[in-house]
C-alpha cells in the first residue's frame, strides 16, 4: 500500500449540511477514521463558493471526501465508494438485488426528489418571505413517497433490519423536515425509524450538534 492509502480520509463538511451527514454517518458506522474540514455554507457568503474550494468540488457544495489518495464529490457517490472499497467493514447495502434496489430507490427520492428542492442555494432564490412554505411542501410531498415505499419494504430500518444508506439519507432528511415544521404526524414509519436511531452511536456522532463547527450555543 502506497503513503496515499494510509492518509486518514478528509470530509468537507457542514455541520448542518444534511449531505455531508450523510456521509458522516456511513463513514461512522464503517468505522472509517476521518478528519473534517469545516467549509462554512453561511460564512462571507459562502467558503464553498471560494476559488481554492471550487477545485475541490466544482458544484461548490459540501460534501466532498479526499480519500485512497482520490476526491470525491457527491453524497451518494461517496457512500456507494465507501462500499465498494469496504464491503466488509460494516456494510451498508443488502445481499439481494431487490433489495439493494429498495435502498437506492429511496435514497433517489430524498436525494435527488427532496432535499435539492430545500437545499440552501434554492431557498435563497425562492426569497425569505416564501422560503418556509416551499420547504414545506417539497419534503411533505416527498415523505408521502417515502412512508409509502417504506409500508412495503422497512422493518427495523428502511429496508428490513440491517441498517442500510437509505437510513443514512433518512435521518438527516427527517431533521430538515422539523427544521422548516413539516408535520410529521402523518408519516408514523419515517418517525418510528427515525427514532429507532437516535441513539445509535454512529448516527450520534455525526448529528449536526457533535460536528466541531457547529457553533456553541446549538452544540449540546
Ligand atoms: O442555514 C444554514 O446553516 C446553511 C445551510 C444548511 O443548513 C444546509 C442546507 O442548505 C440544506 C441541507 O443540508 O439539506
């Protein structure tokens, strides 16, 4: 193994940023050793749209992982490299193909149905003034799809009962949600899973109140 493979890995990260979280958690539960570099989405604008970041990742956003010597962009990416690399550290899709197409449909529908509707950069065009309600309706109509794909294939978790990345793309999803007051009560599964890992270790520490740039008076 080349000095590149024994580099520990490097997440640009958000503390808030539900994607980098994303990330975060699978590399936790993967037992992945890391370093964060904070890359402020609010701070002078935005570091992430600086020339020095826009190398790193060219979409300007977080999160981004120097790893094995490459630099990733691209949450599900990220993680579909983490397990691919490291199938047997902890993994994080299923055997069965059914199965695996389960994980990555809903990872689909909150990665690229939900979240990049309610994501900073659109919420700003959007305007102050309407941001919240479009919020709102973006993730509530995208946990209708959820709760529904979930009555068919969850257990424990997302899909059955081994902890999957489509819990790894719920998690920080649902935090969003009650970021912008969406009301869960309608979806009794997403909840009940949500629950189930609040408590986990891996999901813990990569919470946006552990994350070393969250700032102090939200860190708990
Ligand atoms: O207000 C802030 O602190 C800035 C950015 C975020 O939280 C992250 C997002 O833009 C949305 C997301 O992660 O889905």
């Amino acid at each position: 193994m080349g000095d590149d493979v024994e580099t520990k890995p490097v997440l640009y990260s958000y503390w808030r940023s539900s994607c980098s979280w994303r990330v975060r958690i699978a590399l936790n539960l993967k037992e992945i050793p890391y370093d964060i570099k904070a890359v402020s989405l609010i701070k002078g604008g935005g570091e992430q749209h600086c020339n020095e970041y826009r190398e790193v990742n060219p979409m300007e956003q977080v999160p981004s992982l120097c790893i094995d010597g490459h630099t990733l962009v691209e949450s599900l990416n990220i993680m579909h490299y983490l397990e691919e690399t490291r199938p047997n550290q902890r993994p994080l899709m299923p055997q069965d193909c059914f199965k695996r197409a389960k994980v990555r449909e809903i990872c689909e529908v909150i990665s690229s149905g939900i979240q990049p509707l309610q994501n900073l950069i659109v919420l700003i065009y959007v305007g102050e003034e309407k941001k919240k309600e479009w919020a709102q309706h973006w993730i509530t109509r995208g946990f209708r799809a959820v709760e529904k794909l979930l009555s068919a294939c969850a257990g424990k978790y997302c899909v059955g009962d081994e902890i999957t990345l489509a819990d790894c793309c719920l998690v920080p999803q649902v935090f969003n949600a009650r970021r912008f007051h969406v009301d869960l009560r309608p979806f009794p599964i997403i909840l009940r899973i949500d629950r189930e890992l609040e408590n986990h270790p891996a999901f813990r520490a990569a919470h946006p109140s552990s994350q070393p740039d969250c700032p102090p008076e939200v860190a708990k």
